[in-house]
C-alpha cells in the first residue's frame, strides 16, 4: 500500500460532518467538566423561544437566519468545548413541545459530533433521537416549514453518524468491557437496515419520485418552488424524502454498492438544476458521489464531465461561502475531486470534456503526477492507490463485530477491498497507455509492426486491442453501450485503422449565444437615452 | 402442456421476489427468497442483477448467513453478463476472506483474462475448472456472445482463425456456427488473402466509426426556445 495512510488522512469530508468540525487540537475536551446541562444561559433561552416562535410562525427566511448564524455564534461564543445545555433544562421555554425538543436534540448531538468525541452512550442517545424525530415526520404529524439547508443537514448527519459509527465499532481492540456490553445490549442503534429503512421510508411515504414525475408533466411545483409549499402545508416530508434519494447513494457508495447507489438518483436529474444544487453541501456530496460511482462502473466521460462541472461552480462560487459554515468542507470536497478528475482523466484521456479553468488548476494540481500515471510501472500504481486513498469516500463493514476474544479492528476491511479491486482494474488497463501512443500517430498501420514496435507478438497485440475496446466502452443503466475511447480504430483483417476523432465544432451553440449577446447590447443600446 | 407447468411457476418466482424488492428492497426475511432465485435463474437461464446484488448485501450485512455455493453462482452468471461490468460489482460487496477460497480465486482469474481479451487462455482455465461453470447451463454460448461482442467492436473483418479462437470451436462445428450467423445475423464468409477465410462482421458505429451519429450537431429545441422571445 502507498505512503499515504488512509487512516490518519487529515480531516477528510467524511470524517467531518455538515456542521464544522474543528479537529480537536492536543488533548480532546472534557465533556463534563465544568459543564452545567442543566444551565441556560440567557441569549439560549432568548435563541429558542425565537426559533420556536419562528417555526410555529413558518417563518422561513427567520429560521434560516437563526439556525445558520446565530446558531454558529452561539456555538462559537459559549459552546466551543462544551456541549448545548440539555433539552429538559429549554424545554419549558417552548411549551415541552415534542417536535421542537427533538429538533432541538438533533441540533445538540450534532454540535457535540463536532466539536467533542461522541461517547457510545451518546451515539446510541442520537440514534434513538433520529427514530423518534424521524416517525414524526413519517407519521404526517409535522406541519412545519423548514429551511432546506436544515433538512439537508438532517439527513446529511445521520449518513454520517451512521458511518462514524461503524468506523467506531469496528476498531474492537480498545473497546472497554463496559462498552461491549453497551454495544451487545443496543444491538439495533444505527443498524443498517435500520439506517437504509428510515431512508427509504422517506422516500416513500414523501411520495417524492411520483412529485418529481408530476412536475415533468406540468401537473406539480416542486423544482420551480425550491421543495418549499406556498400553499400552507409543510415541505419536511417531501424535502427530507428527496434528500434521502441522496443519502441513500451515499449509503450504498459506502458499502461498495455503486449500482444501486446510482439507481436510488436516478429520479433526480443531475443534468438539470435542482433542489439538490439549491445547499451547496447537497449539491457536492451528489456529485462526488455520482462521479465516484460513475469512475468505478468504467464510466469515465460520464465522471469526467459531471467532476469538471462542480469543479467549474465551485471555482466561480467559493469566494460566497467564505463565511459559512461549511467552506472547509467544501475546498476538501474540492480538492478530493480533482484527485478523482486526475484518475479519471489517467485511465481515459479526453481533456477535451475538461473546462480551461479546470484544466489548469488540475495541472498545477496534479500535471506531474499525472505525467507518471501514464507510465503504469509500480510507481504510477503508487500514486493510483495514493490518490484514491486520498480521495475515496470512507468505507464501512456493516456487520456488527464478533465480540469472541481475541477482539480484532477490522474498520479497514472495506476501504482495502475497494483500493484492491480498483487498482487490478488498473493494473488491467496498463498496456493500454501504449497503445494509445502509436495510434496517435498512425492513421493506418499492419498488426506485424505495430506488434515489433510494441515489442509483443500478433497475437497478443490482438488481445491489447481487444481489451482496449472493451475497457473503453462502457454498459450504461440500459444495457446500451457507450463509447469513451479517446482514439478510434478499428481492424480489417490484419490491418488497423486509426480515425481522426476531430472536436465537434458547436456552431449551432455558438451562434445562439451570440444571438442573446447581441439581443443584451442591442437592448442596452435602446435604453441609453441621448439627449 | 407438461412442459409449460414448470415455466409457469418459475415466472411466478421471478414475480414474487420482483415484488418483495419493490415492496421493501432491504428486508433480511427475503434471503431465502432470493437464494431460490438464484437457482431460478441458474436453471431457466435468466439474469436479475438488482435481485442478486440485493442478496450479497443481505451477505454483507449478515455473514453468518452467507452461503458460498450461492455466491460462487451469482458470480459464474455475473460472467455471463459481460460485457456488463457486474462481476466487478458482485465483487466490491464479497468480504476479502471470502473471496480468497479456490472457487472464486478461480472465478477472479477467468473474468482476468475476459476483461483483458486473452480468449485462449480463457477457454483453458475453463475446461480446467469445469465442475464450476458447467453448473451453469448456457455458460459457453454466454461468453461465446461476449467474445463476438468485443471483436465486433474491433473487427470490420476478423480472420477465422482469430474468431475460432476466441470463441473455442473449430473444424466442422465452426462451419455449421458461422452458417449459422450467415443466415441470421448478416455474417459474410469472404476468401482472405492466402491461407484462411475473412468474416465480414455486421456494420456498427464501433467498427465503422463513420456511422457515429453526430449529436454534437443537433441543437435541443430547449436551447432555440431561449431565443423565441428575440426572434419573434
């Protein structure tokens, strides 16, 4: 395996969460010392009579303003290593109304994953948390409206709560006797079948595929109302559900299922805005996935072109989301995708997909290691298990552990499956490099010489371009076949063909954007009043 | 009539596991369900990738219950799927351990030398390890498909020696095979240069690559409809 240590990969996306996860510098804060659950200092109390009067109100744009600032500056000013004050001691300030002591919770749990070390008890605390809040909101009985950004982080943190946890459960080696039996006694807490249950019966019950179906059809508003109903009725259910198709991918991404990861998106069209681009963490965990689905089905012009997107948006965006919350996760999502773009980019060559802007903050990223990825000696396999180390989601095992002595850490069982899989598809696709050279430069040439040029025999040549064929045309959801392959040929006999693939000119394009210039200048022409 | 009975209930199996994954695609009471549809499909010769990969994550989520025979024919039939790239999918959700038992270290070596084209040694490791895949009824013909699959992408004209190769039959049985594909598929026997026969493979946009439809020539009513409003 490559230097890099997969392990200790500084703060990764999937390791933080949603919310900002400061890494505990030097000894992690205690939980309990000095700290009062009981206490509710004045500006808390003030913050959630607000917030619940807002929500009771269904005043979105307040909520939004409430729970992505002053929530932060709270947090910031009065609970950096501590937790929030517990929800008995607000919950005579809202009326011990249930729904917003559980939102209330689900807000407390996530502080405390970031900015503290959950203990079991409190993992086991959240999870219990989520079943309530979330029968609740199937139930039909929640009649609010809450800001997008909110339910994405909802269903954003218990994907990754439910990840954290197997990471934590899988290393058995330090667990204390005390844990184990807490582990064995709460055997269901953030099980996965619970996990993928909860997801699906949000999907379900929100009715949201049958929603986005209608819209299509002119016969609903989901898309065009960003997910919010203007109507009285509440957009949780429906919000929560359409996320969910997201989370679900996720899940299955962390389990090593891509196919069906991608078959629970397929009612959201990523080719289109969406809700899903309208919270910018929903918009680049659905594409980190997509593409990272996509790269390991050999899909690699679908990866290339949705990677080069998002890096495209994020590039021109980032300077808005230096405030929030969320701009370290988004430059490591960021900097993970290019990793990924470079892998892509090394198994097929279309730079052509790549935007400018892209294309060169990618050299500057990863030109020279890329130049040594075409080479496929150990050292370019190197720097393939690096990057997808680097850059690959955090994969679990799902099992619960065997709790028979001797107790053994198997938190990277998953991640070295992946690695090992992916890097002997590599390792099938090294001759490919150098056939891509010679027909580059050929537009014909006899199988006997490009065989001595190569130095292998006819017969092997034969099977190279076999297999350069088959690794670049891909089998879509379909069944129909696509082609990625950056060069053409094709053999007669025993002669091959090289066709030129020259890029497509866009002038259809280019003229119809011409055409709205023009129309803008002339418009500006005719409002210019000349005295 | 007697023979239609037997159709008739193995679609009915198809149909009931069909409508338990649409009911609840995460249930763990479907294992046994979905472990007789693997021998469904084994014995009627069909395929259901979404049923099987449900049942590997039943494994994955449970592996005490797992059971290899069944794995080991999930994989032969995931082979028989290429150029799909199922195999590989099965495998992203086998444990390591498991896949180090001889019948999938074997498995892992013959869907090598598919994905890398190497026919030859294909067919050797094959009849080497025929108590696996001759439980598998249409193993050959499947990969057979797979091999004219990828020299169809390759090939305008393929000698008969490398086809006979890649799909292991030669002399007599090869004659009747291509006569075969002569009446129904568009084959076309040609005298090669020298020593063997040419087949003429079926036109397609891989091998002809002139026939690649261009879409980038096109432009989406969407994009004219931006600037109906100018126009007009």
């Amino acid at each position: 395996m490559a230097a890099y240590d997969y392990e200790d990969a500084p703060g990764t996306y999937d390791e933080t969460s949603a919310t900002q996860r400061q890494a505990s510098s030097g000894a992690p804060p205690s939980q309990d010392l000095g700290y009062d659950p009981n206490f509710v200092p004045d500006s808390v109390k003030s913050f959630v009579v607000h917030l619940y009067r807002h929500i009771r109100e269904k005043n979105v744009y307040e909520i939004h303003q409430m729970y992505e600032t002053s929530f932060q500056t709270l947090s910031d000013r009065l609970f950096k290593d501590t937790p929030w004050p517990s929800v008995d001691a607000v919950a005579h300030y809202v009326d011990n109304d249930h729904v917003f002591c559980l939102l209330y919770r689900e807000m407390w749990f996530r502080h405390l994953y970031a900015r503290l070390s959950p203990t079991l008890k409190q993992r086991i605390d959240s999870w219990d948390n989520y079943c309530s809040l979330f029968q609740v909101v199937l139930h039909g009985v929640v009649n609010m409206q809450l800001p997008n950004q909110w339910l994405w982080d909802m269903v954003d943190e218990f994907v990754y709560q439910f990840q954290s946890f197997c990471q934590y459960r899988a290393k058995m080696k330090n667990k204390t006797e005390q844990e184990i039996a807490l582990l064995r006694q709460f055997d269901q807490a953030w099980n996965v079948y619970g996990v993928l249950n909860f997801l699906q019966a949000l999907v379900e019950k929100s009715m949201i595929i049958q929603i986005l179906e209608h819209e299509k059809e002119g016969l609903e508003q989901f898309t065009a109302t960003d997910g919010y109903d203007y109507n009285g009725g509440s957009n949780v259910l429906k919000v929560l559900g359409y996320f969910s198709m997201v989370g679900l991918l996720r899940v299955h991404c962390l389990l090593g299922d891509y196919h069906t990861g991608l078959k629970c998106l397929q009612p959201i069209d990523i080719t289109q805005q969406g809700v899903y681009t309208t919270v910018i963490g929903s918009h680049i965990t659905t594409i980190y996935h997509y593409g990272f689905a996509n790269l390991m089905l050999r899909r690699y012009v679908e990866a290339i072109r949705e990677f080069n997107k998002i890096l495209l948006y994020i590039y021109k965006t980032k300077q808005y989301h230096q405030k929030s919350p969320q701009y370290e996760q988004i430059l490591k999502k960021n900097e993970q995708m290019y990793a990924l773009l470079a892998i892509s980019l090394s198994l097929c060559p279309q730079v052509k997909l790549v935007e400018e802007t892209v294309n060169s903050q990618l050299r500057e990223k990863y030109g020279e290691k890329m130049i040594r990825m075409q080479r496929y000696d150990d050292e370019a396999f190197a720097i393939y298990d690096e990057l997808f180390s680097y850059a690959c989601p955090k994969f679990i095992t799902p099992s619960p552990p065997s709790f028979e002595e001797p107790l053994v850490n198997y938190n990277q069982d998953a991640y070295r499956l992946q690695l090992k899989l992916f890097l002997y598809e590599v390792k099938q696709q090294q001759l490919l490099s150098g056939i891509r050279t010679f027909l580059k430069v050929y537009s014909s040439i006899s199988l006997a010489k490009l065989a001595s040029y190569m130095e292998v025999d006819e017969s092997k040549l034969r099977t190279i371009l076999l297999t350069y064929k088959h690794k670049t045309h891909a089998v879509d959801t379909d069944g129909k076949i696509i082609s990625n392959a950056d060069v053409d040929f094709y053999i007669d006999d025993d002669l091959i063909y090289v066709v030129e693939s020259k890029p497509a000119k866009r002038y259809g394009d280019y003229f119809l954007r011409q055409i709205v210039k023009l129309e803008g200048v002339i418009n500006d022409m005719d409002r210019v009043k000349l005295d | 009539m007697g023979r239609e009975v037997p159709q008739q209930q193995q679609q009915q199996v198809a149909l009931a596991v069909e409508q338990l994954l649409a009911v609840n695609p995460y249930n763990p009471d479907m294992l046994s369900d979905l472990e007789n549809y693997v021998n469904e499909q084994v014995s009627s010769q069909t395929y259901n990738l979404d049923a099987n990969l449900c049942l590997l994550r039943i494994y994955q989520f449970e592996p005490d219950r797992m059971s290899t025979q069944i794995v080991a024919r999930i994989l032969v039939k995931a082979l028989m799927a290429m150029p799909s790239p199922d195999f590989g999918l099965c495998l992203f959700l086998i444990p390591e351990r498991v896949q180090m038992e001889e019948q999938f270290k074997t498995l892992t070596v013959l869907s090598h030398y598919l994905e890398t084209g190497r026919f030859s040694q294909f067919w050797d490791e094959a009849s080497k390890n025929r108590h696996i895949v001759e439980a598998v009824p249409g193993f050959e013909q499947a990969i057979q498909a797979y091999a004219i699959h990828v020299l169809s992408l390759t090939y305008q004209r393929v000698p008969r020696s490398v086809l006979a190769e890649a799909i292991n039959i030669e002399g007599l049985s090869l004659d009747k095979f291509l006569e075969h594909h002569v009446a129904n598929n568009g084959w076309i026997l040609e005298k090669g240069h020298g020593r063997g026969q040419l087949i003429v493979l079926p036109r397609n946009e891989f091998n002809h690559p002139e026939l690649k439809k261009s879409t980038d020539d096109g432009i989406p009513l969407e994009h004219v409809a931006r600037i109906f409003p100018i126009l007009g």
